[in-house]
C-alpha cells in the first residue's frame, strides 16, 4: 500500500532531522524531543521516533560501521547530513527486521539527494552497499567495526608515544 510506503518515507525524513537536531546542539535525540524540535512536516512518527531514538543509542556502533566502510573518510570530515543518514540507514537495516536492506538503501539514497550535496546520494549508496555486501556475506559488521575502531585507537596511542616532546638536548 503507498501510503504506508510515504509515511516510511516521511517517517525517514523526520527521523534524519531529530538527529539533525541532535547533533548540531550537542543533544541526545530524547532531549531533542522533550524541547522545541522542527520538521519540515508534521505531526512527528511514531516509526521516525523509534528510528531517531535508536539511532542515536546505537550511535558508537553505527559510527563505528560508517568509519570502517566509508574509505578514506574520517566521521567527522563527513557532511552532516551525510553522517546522519548514514546512521539512520544502518540503523534500519540491521535492528529493524521488517524493512528489506534495499528498500533503506533506496530509500536513504533519495533522502540523500533532497537533503544532501550533489555527491551525497552517490556516497550514501557506496556506503550503504559495502554494508550490505557485508551483511550479505554473513559479516557481524559491528563487531568487526568495533575491533578495527580498537585498532586504530591503539595505533594512534602508539603513534603518540613515538612522537618526540620536542626537549633540546
């Protein structure tokens, strides 16, 4: 039924602007809704809510996924529209099981090109793809992101230790 399509849609859109919100006031998204929020369109729901919400809970992991997957990228080098997006959209296709992967890929690739830059939709897509792939292959994604965050963070703590204080001699 498209109707029920749209309001996922709409939903998406809304559930991209909480966490919007969120981010750009240094919020959690639960704060965001207990204040004054905007939507593009309204009333807020309740699936943009359950997407906002959970989202923004599982956000180490998704920013995990995102930092693993978007090659050459660092999280916080990437638009936030971009960034949002992609946390929604990995949110959806692993914890929500009643949403098929392509149908948030497409869906998010659309949001994309309304809300994002010319390269956006493009990005998201790859992203959201390589994902896929992995999921597809059977990969636990965030697992695996987890344990190359921990890499990085260690190699970055080597790196640190290797740097000279810079103390004549």
């Amino acid at each position: 039924m498209s109707t029920h399509f749209g309001g996922r849609t709409l939903a998406r859109s809304q559930a991209l602007q909480l966490l919007f919100q969120a981010e750009a006031n240094n919020l959690a998204v639960l704060e965001v809704l207990d204040g004054d929020y905007a939507l593009s369109e309204g009333p807020l729901d309740d699936y943009a809510r359950q997407l906002a919400l959970g989202a923004d809970v599982a956000r180490p992991d998704l920013d995990a996924v995102i930092s693993m997957r978007a090659k050459g990228w660092k999280l916080s080098r990437l638009n936030a529209v971009d960034r949002n997006l992609l946390r929604l959209a990995l949110y959806e296709m692993l914890h929500v099981d009643e949403v098929d992967v392509p149908v948030t890929i497409d869906e998010c690739v659309e949001l994309a090109k309304a809300y994002g830059t010319d390269e956006s939709s493009r990005f998201v897509n790859g992203v959201l793809g390589r994902v896929a792939d992995d999921l597809d292959a059977g990969v636990d994604v965030v697992s695996v992101a987890r344990e190359a965050a921990r890499a990085a963070a260690a190699e970055d703590e080597a790196a640190e230790d290797d740097v000279p204080t810079g103390e004549a001699e």
